[in-house]
C-alpha cells in the first residue's frame, strides 16, 4: 500500500497497532493521524498480514469518522471467506448510502478460489471513482488475460459448489491455523494471537532484541526457514507466517525455529 500511495504522488502514513489491541486501529488513532491533506483511508480486514477481522461495532465507528471528516475509504476484502472461529466479515459499503458512496471495495479471486498468480482483482465504487479507475485500468494492463476471466466466470455461475469447495479447504486451513498457533505459542520468547480470518500468523518476536530483518534474515541463514519480516508491513517486532502448506511443512518449520529461538 505505501508504494502505491507513493507511486500516485500521495505520502502514506501507517498507523500503528500491535497486538495489545488485537492489530486493530481505533477511531482515536486514524483521527490523529488526519492532515487537512488527507483523502484515503486504506482498511484490510480479515487482514494480512494478522489475520485481525474488524467487528461490525468497530467498522461502523470508523465509517462514521470517515463520513465526518469528508475522506473515502478503501476497504480491501480479499479474504472475505477465509473466516474461523463463527467469524462474520462486515462490508463498510453496506452500512449506509453516505458510506456506499464513500467506499472504494477491492477484492478479487486469487485468495479464496486459490487462483494464485492470475491476478484478478475487483473493484466496486461510486461512478465517478469506477470510470476514472477504468481509465487508468485500459491505459495500463488493457484487460485481465483470458483464462483467468472464464476461471472467476466458473466460480461465480457455480457458486454454490465453489463454496463448498472452499468450507471444505477451510477445515484444513483452519487445523494448520491451530497447529501453527499452538506451535508458536510453544516456543520460549514468541507471542502469538489467534488469527479470525485469512491465512497467516503475526507473532511477536521481539523478546529475543533482534529487528525483525536480523530475526528473519538469520533464521532463512541458519535454519532455512523464509518468513516475512514485519518491518514489511510498519511492524518491527513482529514475523509473517502463512498457514496455506501442508501440515508437514508447518511441524518441520516450527521445530526449527524452535531450534534457532533456542540458541538465541
């Protein structure tokens, strides 16, 4: 998101929310952060790289920030169904015509049909923000390829077949989620919370007083373990793992960080 802020010549600003509040911003803080140059705020929930859902309490509060202060809104939703735990997702849009206008909704296919690398996305917004995105959209790539348009047609003309397919991946998403979970929370030194949606894990690692670059790039070093390092998403302290492999994979990646925290 900050790069592309920054490629549309505007100057992103992250505000920060680590675990103690469940990685979930408070009105409070995005009000704090406004300028009067402000224009967008960008939400992502279920979230990556946490895996934090907003309540609907929660987004309605921020919505009404949002509608307060004249700023529009991009709510990324591409995890949508990846829920756990009789998690509901809320879509900011739906909560009332003032937010409907206001509320740029992006998702797309690649999360919950497991059309990774096809890269086709969605956008819903008012008609004025619409054309001007189709504008930039056919000056830029022209169109999404062709094969990735008839995958998303299957998955949406036979919809309900497509989610039972993705209930049931979820079982197994929702085991690894466990494992990993508990795994992590094993470990001397590491914190972890339990993701409602998505596909990752965000634990806290700062205990051991490495960055999360040094923690990452020497866990990949010694134990050949690759994570994300949180500094990536404005979260130093913290590492990105993803639960979307084989149990296997999970049990031997966690054996090993557990051998490299050991040695810290």
């Amino acid at each position: 998101y900050p790069e592309m802020a920054k490629l549309a010549g505007a100057i992103p600003k992250i505000v920060f929310a680590g675990d103690d509040q469940g990685f979930k911003v408070t009105p409070e803080q995005i009000e704090d952060a406004l300028t009067p140059a402000t224009k967008l705020l960008i939400l992502n929930s279920p979230s990556n790289p946490t895996g934090c859902l907003y309540d609907r309490a929660e987004m309605e509060a921020i919505m009404e920030l949002a509608i307060r202060k004249n700023i529009l809104v991009m709510s990324d939703e591409i995890y949508e169904y990846l829920l756990y735990d009789d998690s509901v997702h809320h879509r900011p849009a739906s909560f009332c015509r003032e937010a409907q206008d206001r509320v740029i909704t992006v998702s797309g296919f690649s999360k919950t049909f497991s059309m990774t690398g096809w890269r086709l996305g969605t956008l819903v917004a008012n008609p004025t923000i619409g054309k001007a995105v189709a504008n930039l959209q056919s000056q830029t790539s022209s169109n999404a390829t062709t094969f990735a348009q008839y995958g998303a047609l299957a998955a949406v003309q036979n919809w309900e077949d497509s989610m039972k397919a993705v209930n049931e991946m979820l079982v197994h998403f929702d085991r690894r989620r466990l494992l990993l979970l508990d795994g992590l929370n094993a470990i001397s030194g590491i914190e972890c919370l339990r993701s409602q949606g998505a596909f990752y894990l965000f634990p806290k690692v700062s205990f051991f007083g490495l960055s999360s670059e040094e923690f990452s790039g020497q866990l990949l070093e010694q134990e050949k373990v690759a994570v994300v390092s949180g500094h990536a998403f404005g979260a130093d302290g913290y590492i990105r793992l993803s639960y979307a492999t084989s149990d296997e994979i999970i049990q031997k990646g966690l054996s090993r960080l557990e051998e490299f925290c050991s040695n810290l």
